[in-house]
C-alpha cells in the first residue's frame, strides 16, 4: 500500500497539486533564503540546467554527490539530479528529508535493469559477485556486492582476486571499456543510457576535421566506436579535469552538455563543443536530468514536496554494497 507521503509527492510531481509561482518573485534569492531557513543543502549533479549548478552548494559527479550526502549536517538534501541519486542519499541518510525537485526524473539505463529479471540472470551465474553501477534503483543495488561511479569502477573491479568471477551491470558499454581497461571478462548486463548511446560517430569526425587541434573527451558509457576515436575517457569529474589542465583550447565534449557549463567557467578561453546525436538534435540533453528546473526547485523547497520515501528494509539491504564502494573509495584516496 501507497503511503500518504508518497501519495503527496506523486500528486505534487504530477502537477495534480499544482501552485502558481508569483512571476514577480525572485527565485535565486527565495531559494537562497529557503536554504538558510530550513538548513538544507543542494546537491547538483553536472548535468543540471547552468541556473540551477547556479544556486547549487555542491556540483559533482555521482561518486562526489554521494560522499557528499553521506557527509552532509543539512536537515534537507534537496537533489538536483535523477530519482536514483536521490535515493542513494536517502539510502545513506534515512533520519534527513530527502527531496527531488521532480520525482519523474528517472534514467534511462537504471530503468533497464528491473529487479526480478535481475534476480534471475544473477541466479544463472551462481559463483559471481555483482558489481553494479550506481545508475540503478535500490532493488538492484539490494541484489549487488559493491556499488560503483565512473570514477572509481577500476580501482573497485581491481580490488578483487583477478580469478573473481564477476557480473557487471546495467552498462554493456561501461562494462565492456571495464573489461579491457583490467583485463577481465565480466559478464555483462545488456543496459545502456539513451543519451551516450546516440552520439554519431560520422558527425564527431567530421567536427574533428573542422577542428583539427580538439581533442575528443568522452564518457565511458559511450559505445565502443566513440571510445575507439577519443583521446581521454573518464567520468564527467574527470573530463572537467581534464579540460582544465590540458595545453589544448578546443574540445569536443562527448557526454550530456550539462557538464560544459562548468567547462566554459573555469576555462573561459577556451571552445567546447557538444557532441551531436545522430539525429537532428544539435546537442544531446538528457530528458530526465532535464525534468528539473528552477522554479520546480523553488517549489520543492518551499512546499518540502516531493519527498523521496524508501522502504527501510530495502534502504537497509541497498546500502550494504554502497558503504563498501565509500570505504574502498577512501583507502584509496578518492
Ligand atoms: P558521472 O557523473 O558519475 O560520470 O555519471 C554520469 C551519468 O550518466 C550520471 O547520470
Ligand atoms: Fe541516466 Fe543517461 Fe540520463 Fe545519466 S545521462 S541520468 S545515465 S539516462
């Protein structure tokens, strides 16, 4: 059964509770006075609108964002990011109001790894362990042994017995760049994120020919025949970084555009250019981390809806693999 607080947050969400926002207000400055009221804290991933990394306290990647959260002495963490992200905070602070300012916005490549289906591919693989993506729901993270970002997924996969039989889930293409990266064979599960798995290799190259000096930055989520052609790959932590400290002033940045805002900030000189899909989309959001906006975010500061709610004994089962991916994290300095 639906418990009332979900029921609320759902309605809110949905726009059945729907308030009006007085066009006159200013909602940087009511944000930042709701922040200080309610001592909460905003933590937004890189893919988010540049507003709202804006009014952010905190932008990261998803391993930063979760340390974050497990840190944080706020009383509310409001993410600005995806429903899971939300949740592993939730997971890692069940005492803190945990607010999402749409509860829709989902991931394409969590989604495609439901539960049960999970359940039984793990039943067929009987002496693997799971290591699992962070991009997935609390069921699955229930399901897995170690939890991992884009950041620390070697140094994880590398702290296992190189005869340890491994499954590897939900991103085929993360999980296969893994497998040669540590030379392993994990067994992968056939998810993917809509958003890297659509970038037109054809239409890079022929941006490399107009800017025959960039340097092609990608995400590992990408598939095979981007990663083959790039000339850094990492997390979108590590491409910020990577951007920051090389000689080159001109990147073409294979991964959500959310990331360039950051980019554009810190090397005001220098041209990054978003990578197309293959479509007729010029650059590639994200329509989930999209589903955010400013004024969702005033609102959900305001009204404390819609408020992520997780059953405990799941919170308490997916939070297992999480607190093994923290402590493996910080032995090794990340
Ligand atoms: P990172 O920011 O951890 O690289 O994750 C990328 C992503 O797809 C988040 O949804
Ligand atoms: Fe999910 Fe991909 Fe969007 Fe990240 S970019 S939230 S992995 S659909």
């Amino acid at each position: 059964m639906i418990d009332i607080n979900t029921a609320k947050s759902n309605l809110f969400s949905s726009g059945f509770l729907n308030v009006d926002i007085d066009p006159t207000l200013d909602l940087f400055e009511e944000i930042k006075m709701l922040k200080k009221k309610k001592n909460a804290i905003i933590l937004a991933h890189y893919y988010q609108d540049a507003e709202i990394q804006d009014i952010a306290d905190f932008i990261g990647d998803s391993l930063a964002l979760a340390q974050k959260a497990e840190q944080t002495n706020a009383d509310i963490i409001v993410f600005a990011g995806v429903h899971f992200m939300a949740e592993t905070a939730k997971i890692l602070n069940p005492t803190k109001k945990v607010l999402l300012p749409d509860l829709n916005a989902g991931c394409s490549l969590s989604d495609s790894a439901p539960p049960e289906l999970f359940k039984l591919f793990k039943y067929k693989h009987p002496d693997h362990l799971v290591i699992t993506y962070i991009n997935c729901s609390a069921g699955i993270k229930a399901l897995s042994d170690i939890i991992c970002t884009s950041s620390n997924a070697e140094i994880i996969i590398n702290s296992l017995p190189k005869d340890q039989k491994i499954i590897f889930a939900p991103d085929k293409n993360l999980g296969a760049y893994l497998n040669k990266k540590t030379g392993r064979s994990m067994v992968l599960w056939n998810g993917a994120c809509m958003v890297h798995e659509i970038f037109s290799l054809e239409k890079i190259l022929k941006l490399k020919i107009r800017y025959p000096n960039s340097k092609v930055i990608s995400h590992p989520e990408c598939e095979e025949n981007i990663l083959s052609i790039s000339d850094f790959i990492g997390s979108t932590s590590e491409l910020l970084k990577f951007s920051n400290q090389n000689d080159s002033t001109e990147f073409i940045v294979v991964t959500e555009p959310g990331i360039l805002h950051q980019m554009q900030i810190n090397n005001p000189n220098k041209l990054f250019i978003p990578a197309p899909p293959n479509n007729s989309c010029a650059c590639n959001n994200c329509p989930h981390m999209k589903l955010n906006t400013l004024e969702k975010l005033y609102l959900c500061m305001e009204y404390e809806l819609p408020e992520l709610i997780l059953d405990e004994k799941l919170r308490i089962a997916s939070k297992v693999p999480i607190d093994r991916m923290l402590k493996i994290s910080k032995e090794n300095g990340l």
